[in-house]
C-alpha cells in the first residue's frame, strides 16, 4: 500500500499548489538576455558614429537608446 498524505493525495505527488513556474522560463530568460545584449550592443556601435552620421540616417545622439529600443 503506497504512503497517503492527509489531504489522500499519494505521497511525493505534485497537489498543484506551490510555485509552478512556466516550462519555458529558462528559454523566456535567456532570449530576454539575448535581447538586451543585442540591444547594448547596437547602442554602442551607433554611439560611434559623428553626429553627421546620426543626423543621415535621421536620429540625434539623444534618440539612440529610443531608437535601438523601440524604432525610429
């Protein structure tokens, strides 16, 4: 006969309760790293150009981290 807790649920079985994080959290974690990196990444090699540079392809030396981020 195998051990029952008190709620009759078999010992060493998952009720449920408890933290349940997503299967795919690691893969969540690491894109989202993934993402920043890159992100980082872009900044600094805009970060480079000359302002006449910037200016070319239309954004100003302020703009950079908003426009990596979220476009122009």
């Amino acid at each position: 006969m195998a051990a029952v807790t008190m709620n009759n649920v078999p010992a060493g079985h998952n009720t449920g309760s408890g933290f349940n994080a997503p299967k795919n959290f690691f893969k969540v974690m690491i894109d989202a790293i993934i993402r920043e990196l890159a992100a980082r990444k872009a900044a600094h090699q805009l970060g480079m150009l000359s302002n006449a540079q910037l200016s070319d392809i239309g954004i100003n030396r302020c703009e950079i981290e908003n426009a990596v981020r979220n476009g122009r």
